[in-house]
C-alpha cells in the first residue's frame, strides 16, 4: 500500500467532485446563459466535463495503483505530470491576464498541484 498515492487520488477525486459541483454552479451555469454561439458554447460545455470525468478517472487510477502490491512508475509519473502541468496552465495563464492577487482570482491551481506533489512523493 501507498499512502501517498492513496491520498493524491483522495484529493484528486474530491477534485473533480468540486469541479463537477461547484464548478457547475459557478462556471457551467454562467456560460450556458451566456449569448456565446451555440457551437462554441457547447463545445466548451462538454470540454468541461471530460475535464471532470479526466480528475475522476485520474483519482480512482491512483486509488487502485495505492492499493496495488505492484508499482506501475510509468503511469504515476503520466498522471502527476499531467496535475503538474494542469496546474502550471492556472499559474501562467492567470499570472498573464494581470489582475491583483492573480493566484487567488483563479484558485484551481490550490487543488492540482498537491495532487502532483502527493504523485511525485509516491514514486517508489
């Protein structure tokens, strides 16, 4: 058993419950009542929960390889790199945009990057 990557894809499924919840609420709502063009808006609509369905999937896979007897390092590494560059993607994106206290105005990067770190710390 791995406790590392067992708590890395706890947080990453409360990740994507968060995401799938709160996200909907607050992001989801929003854009579907938006006057952005039917195509687009549903496009991103659907991006949104692959999104979802990715954190989910990501967090159960590291739940099962925490459980597993056997160490899969490639698939690890895949699924922490993946958090890690999710969470660069918040960090650079909001760090261009200019606002005051970029990092808090787009907070997801709070919840990604502890999962890659969790990942990383559970590579045995």
């Amino acid at each position: 058993m791995n406790g590392w990557l067992l708590a890395g894809g706890s947080l990453a499924c409360v990740t994507g419950l968060i995401h799938a919840i709160g996200g909907g609420l607050d992001t989801v709502r929003p854009l579907l009542g938006s006057g952005i063009p039917d195509e687009p808006k549903r496009t991103l609509h659907a991006v949104w929960h692959m999104v979802t369905v990715d954190l989910l999937l990501s967090g159960v896979a590291l739940l099962g390889l925490g459980l597993a007897s056997a160490s899969n390092a490639p698939l690890v590494l895949f699924i922490g790199a993946r958090f890690l560059a999710y969470s660069a993607t918040f960090m650079v994106i909001t760090f261009r945009v200019g606002w005051p206290r970029p990092l808090l105005r787009l907070p997801q990067w709070i919840l990604l990057l502890p999962v890659a770190i969790l990942t990383g710390a559970g590579m045995t």
